[in-house]
C-alpha cells in the first residue's frame, strides 16, 4: 500500500458489478457485455489480457485493462493496446489513475512488451491530458474506420464482387500454414507465432476474433497457395466509453499472384457484411503514415480518417 492507503491487484471475476458501476460514471450506460466480455476472455487467455484494479479501504476505486499483442498491424515486436481505464470520482485526485498506470507498465515489462498504444478520442480532453501526463506521444499511425453501413452486399465500386466469382468461407486451422506463407511473401518477415496465436483465438474463442479465407479455385501464377487470400479482425463492445460495438481489423493479405483480381476488396466487403449481421456497427483499423498502398486500397474501400488519436508510450 502506498500513503494513500491504494492497494493494486489483478481485477476478479468478483469485481465486475463495481467496474461497471464505476465505468457508467463515464460512459453513461452500463457495458456490462464488454466487461463480462472481457474477464471470461482473461481467464481463457491470461498471457493475453491485463486487467488491474486499485483498491481503497476495500472498494474498487479504480481499474485499467489491456490486450497483449505481437504481430497486428504488421508490426513485429509485442505490444500492450490500453483500451479500458476509470477511477471513481469519490476518489479522483488521489494518485489512484497514475498507480494503476505505473502497475500496468511493470506487469507489460514483465511480459516483455516494450510498447503501450491506445486509441482516444480527440473530444476527450481529461482522457488525453492524462494520457500526456503519462508519457504517451502521438504514434505515426492514422486512424482508420468504415460504418458496416457503407458497403454493399456482392459490391465494390462497381465491381462485381459475388461469392460465386470470388469464393470465401470462414477460416479453418489448415488454414495456418498457407496464410504463414502468404505473409511472409509478403512481409519478408517469419509472424508465424503471431498467426498460431491469433487462428488459434479465432476458432477457440467464439466472439474474440472473426477471419475468412479467399479460396483458390483456379491456378494462378506461382501455386504460392491453395488460397488466395486472408483477412483478420477481432471484435471490441466498448472502449473508453464506447457503447456500440466495433471491429478492428487488424491484419489482411493477398497472393501476390492474386492482386489484380479485387481479392482484397471482396475480402473487406463480406467481412463488413457478416459483421453488419453481427450487429457490429463499425470497422477499424491502424496504418502507418507512411504506408501509402495499404492507405490507397483502404481508402479505395470507403475507409476514412476516424475523429481519434493514435497514441504510444515507449516501454524500457
């Protein structure tokens, strides 16, 4: 315990009416589908998610929770994404925020994340001012989004972009190898950990992860794989506030053999359009200033700049 008398540990299946009671000071409703979400997701996954909670004289006063990752956005070095932090207002002003932050960044060294990212908002000014006093600095990464809206069944822009032209289904763990190979034409980089972890997640754990495959029902070019490409995203209920539901998709590949066929504009499409039956009321995603195709195709396929942040803090 510090002088303030705050006591940090992991946050508790027993904790979950008090985060959601403390969480609807700020978001106005309570989320407690993205917070059951989330626990039940911790417990499966524990190398995967960090979730604390700061405690005052026995009430929760506070909590923050993240996601470990190694591989999304093409990235190669693993990250902790913060997408949920509040602290009750009885207690605010007390150090409570900075201790659950300052815990968070040692259990993420712990686990040899060596970056912190978030997403904000660019209207939540207490949010951000924390955030600076934190350490973070803008990332070189725009923010990326598409209501589920926006797209068209079987269309692209005019182009045809039916099943029966471009066949898809839902990925399966025979999958692995060829998406590895795919990647690493593409990347020139070996993620196969990356994609082990992230198939394994989307066929074992139901309303994590949403991935589809483009088959290959023809020969083309080099027979780099017997499919033509791959797209991935995960399912979020909620962050800082957020009360609808939201995709991220974070990684999306074609056969280099295949680029010239709408593969990934058809991949983009039936993704949007399997989550609009979801439900799920937007996509998103994160691309490097600098990485003007992946930013041309995505725009290409009514994606534009979101009203958010992109925000990183170094780990050392």
């Amino acid at each position: 315990m510090t002088e303030n008398h705050i006591k940090v540990r992991a946050l508790g299946s027993n904790d979950l009416e008090a985060v959601v009671t403390l969480d609807q000071q700020f978001s106005g409703s309570p989320r407690l589908d993205f917070f059951s979400k989330r626990l039940k997701a911790q417990q499966d996954s524990p190398g995967t998610f960090i979730s604390l909670s700061a405690e005052i004289e026995g009430k929760v006063a506070g909590f923050v929770s993240c996601q470990m990752l190694e591989g999304e956005f093409g990235g190669d070095k693993p990250v902790a994404v913060l997408d949920a932090i509040g602290v009750d207002r009885e207690f605010q002003r007390r150090g409570v925020g900075h201790q659950l932050f300052d815990s968070l960044i040692d259990s993420i060294r712990t686990q040899g994340g060596r970056e912190l990212h978030s997403v904000v908002k660019w209207d939540q000014p207490d949010l951000l001012r924390f955030f600076s006093d934190a350490g973070f600095q803008l990332a070189d990464r725009y923010v990326l989004e598409l209501s589920t809206d926006a797209i068209n069944e079987g269309e692209f822009d005019g182009t045809d972009l039916s099943r029966d032209r471009i066949p898809m289904r839902s990925l399966t763990a025979d999958d692995l190898n060829q998406i590895i190979r795919i990647d690493r034409h593409i990347t020139e980089t070996d993620r196969s950990a990356y994609y082990q972890r992230t198939v394994n997640q989307a066929l074992n754990e139901s309303g994590i992860r949403i991935s589809l495959v483009a088959e290959k029902d023809d020969p083309i070019g080099d027979n780099l794989a017997a499919i033509r490409g791959f797209i991935m995203a995960r399912v979020d209920y909620g962050e800082f506030g957020q009360t609808g539901s939201e995709a991220v998709i974070d990684t999306i590949g074609v056969d280099p053999a295949a680029q010239d066929q709408n593969i990934g504009q058809a991949l983009v499409s039936q993704l949007v359009t399997n989550l609009k039956g979801l439900r799920v009321e937007s996509v998103r995603t994160e691309v490097p200033w600098d990485n003007f195709n992946l930013n041309g195709f995505l725009q290409q396929c009514g994606f534009r700049p979101a009203q958010r942040l992109a925000l990183t803090r170094q780990i050392s």
